[in-house]
C-alpha cells in the first residue's frame, strides 16, 4: 500500500509490537522538518482511519501523539 506520509518503512519495522513511538521516530531522514507537523497530522489520519493499519494511537495531549505499533 502507497501511504502519503512519509514514514520511513525501516525504522518503523524495527520497532517492536506493542512499542510505543511518536511521529518523529519514524519520519523519513531526508524529510524537511519544516514539513513535519503537517506530515504528521497526515499520518495521524492515516492511522486513524485504517489507512496506515501498523499502528494505533496510544495517548494524546495537546502537543504530542504517542503511538504503539500493532
């Protein structure tokens, strides 16, 4: 599958199942950071609506979204 995000595939399968993990653990290397936030509001989407199926979210304040990988 073709996620719009850009999660970097390697870093993400590292993580073991049931490991928690924010936006910035699995963001692309050579992604601009200047690009991050709304990125990540993207993949925020992409996990909630079953797009991106390896991941749920965990917990979530004002500022930080923490996952856990499935």
């Amino acid at each position: 599958m073709q996620y719009k995000s850009h999660i970097d595939k390697e870093k993400f399968s590292k993580l073991a199942k049931g490991q928690p993990f924010q936006y910035r653990d699995v963001v692309a290397d050579d992604f601009p950071a200047s690009q991050h936030t709304m990125d990540g509001v993207l993949f925020k989407k992409e996990v909630e609506s079953g797009v991106f199926t390896g991941a749920e979210v965990a917990d979530e304040d004002e500022t930080h979204i923490i996952y856990r990988k499935l």
